[in-house]
C-alpha cells in the first residue's frame, strides 16, 4: 500500500501567496491493476502562471503542476519499473495512473527525454517546458536578426535567462533586466554585457543610454509598469512578445485590464507588432526545440542555472518565492 502527500488549495489566496493558503494531506493510492503505473515524484515543477490558474481550482483540490516521476509498481509493459516520465499531476510525491489516465492529455504523460549525463531535473528547465518556450517564442515567433536590440526583463528567471543567451547566439544586442545584483552578476557570468538591477536603477533612462538606436525586439514576461516605461524606446516596427504577465498575477485580472501599461498611441505611431506567447499551442516543435537546446547546452553554448529547493513539505515556500524574485533560473523541488 503506498500513501501520497498532496498539497491543496485550503483558501483562495489574497494578492501574493501565502503559505497558509496551501495545506498537506495524506491519500492511499489503490492496488496497481492490469495496464496502470504508480510512480513517485523525482523534482517537481513551481512556475508564476499558477499564481493565475488558483483561481480556476476549487478549494481542496490538489496543486496544479507538473513533474518528473519514477514508475515504482508497473503492470503496464509501456512503463517498467524504474522508466522516468513527465507528467502534469501536481504537488503529489505519488500518484496513481490507470491505463486510461496514461492516455489523457490533460496529465500530459511523456516519456523523459535522453538527458545523457545532465541532471533529469532539466527535463522541468532548459530542457523542458521553458526552454522550449524561450526557443520557439523566440526564434520561431520573433525571428530575431543579427545586430538587432533585444530586451528582455525576467532575465534570469526560468525563461528570460534561456532567452537572453539565444539573442547573444543569434547575434544580437542584448539588454536584460532583473531583480537583484547577484541575479545581473550571473548575467554578466554567460556573457550578457549590458545587465542591469531594474530596482536601483530608471529603466527608460537606461534604455535611452545603452539603446539609443531604440528596440527591435521586446521579450515580455513582466508586463505592468516595466512595459509602459519600454514601450516608448521600441524602434518604428518593433517586435513585443508576450510571455508573461508576473507584476499582474497577484492582482484581479479584470482590473489589470483596465490599467492595462500598453500605449494604444504609442503602439499606433510606432506600428508597433504584439504577439502572445502560449507554449501549449506549439507541442508538435517540442521535439525539434529539445533537441537543438540538448546540443547547445552540450556544447556549452548555453548555460543553466538551477534553484533546488529540498523538501516536499518546502513546495509553498519555493511558489511563493517566486513572487519576491529569490530564484535564479529554474525553480525545482527535490521531495
């Protein structure tokens, strides 16, 4: 008989997170039948798009989420014990899977990725999820030329730190802002000249000194007041994408919207191109943008940087961490 640990939503959380709007209950899984899998959780996933999607989980349900598992009771030939997967169940340390749930596309089960000898937690990173959203809304959506002036905020979080490096590789100028001097020191380490702490320092008039030819293209994962000080520096024709919105999770989407940062005179007189970005609209280039990331970190081209945080029991503490900018790249959780 194994039990889970399962972290739940225990209140709808007021402005950031909290710990106490999360609670930790006990599950016995079921017997494994013919054609289903237990596994236990190996690193599981926190990202800021969660922040967003509580409000559309009932109180009590389990934490959204995805994680790399171990298959450790199998009768299912598909999934031997000890094969390694991907899968989108949520804050569990173990998790019953029928025959039936192997095949549902909401839990997205998928094998693991050959990572060779780099750590199978990069199967939640670089190599996962955000790398291929730094990839393909990068490279795929934005199509960046050589000599042009990117900027990118977030930029040592789990996809701004990857998007950074892809815009050096193609030849770029990079501009990257984050939320502390260790975070730009780590920028500076990868090669990234012109880093900057968007907390001590004018973003516009940073922009207006390091950027005078003005921004080509603009990686948004911030939003909010970080856009409306940017906007006014992108070049004639300049490219925005919209990745993320983390200045406005905490906050009611509806009044977001009303105070929304994007100049419609200024996108007007720049003719300015605004493109969202949702990573699970692109699944059939995963395979491709894994693969080309896999070589370029092989090769050294790309760096990772990974924030481990030890404990199950820790999952609130790593989410809500989150939100006061204390990772640098990926965030993980070791059970």
């Amino acid at each position: 008989m194994v039990t889970a640990k399962v972290w739940t939503l225990a209140r709808q959380p007021k402005g950031e997170p909290t710990r106490d709007d999360f609670a930790c209950k006990e599950e016995v899984l079921p017997l494994c039948e013919d054609g289903d899998v237990i596994v236990e959780a190996v690193c599981l996933s926190v990202d800021p798009y969660m922040r967003f999607k509580l409000c559309s989980i009932s109180l009590n349900a389990a934490m959204m989420g995805e994680q790399i598992a171990r298959v450790i009771e199998s009768k299912n030939s598909e999934w031997p014990v000890g094969s390694h997967m991907l899968v989108y169940v949520g804050w569990r340390t173990h998790t019953y899977l029928s025959y039936t749930d192997l095949r549902d596309t909401d839990k997205s089960v998928q094998q693991l990725p050959d990572l060779g000898t780099l750590p199978k937690s990069l199967g939640l990173g670089i190599l996962g999820m955000p790398g291929n959203t730094a990839y393909l809304a990068f490279l795929e959506v934005m199509h960046p030329k050589p000599g042009e002036t990117v900027v990118v905020n977030a930029a040592a979080g789990a996809v701004g730190s990857i998007v950074v490096q892809l815009a050096k590789l193609a030849g770029c100028k990079v501009v990257a802002f984050a939320g502390s001097d260790e975070k730009v020191a780590w920028l500076k380490e990868v090669g990234i000249n012109h880093a900057f702490n968007y907390k001590t320092v004018k973003v516009g008039d940073t922009l207006a000194q390091v950027a005078p030819e003005n921004i080509n293209i603009y990686f948004d994962n911030v939003g909010g007041k970080f856009t409306s000080e940017v906007l006014p520096h992108m070049a004639t024709h300049g490219r925005m994408l919209v990745c993320g919105v983390i200045s406005s999770y905490n906050d009611d989407m509806m009044s977001s919207a009303v105070i929304s940062p994007l100049s419609e005179y200024m996108v007007m007189r720049k003719e300015l191109i605004i493109k969202g970005f949702v990573i699970y609209s692109w699944k059939h280039r995963w395979e491709s943008s894994f693969r080309q990331m896999k070589k370029w970190v092989d090769e050294g081209k790309i760096q990772y940087h990974e924030t481990v945080v030890q404990g199950f029991s820790n999952m609130p503490y790593a989410f809500t961490g989150l939100f006061r900018g204390a990772n640098t790249g990926k965030v993980v959780v070791v059970p």
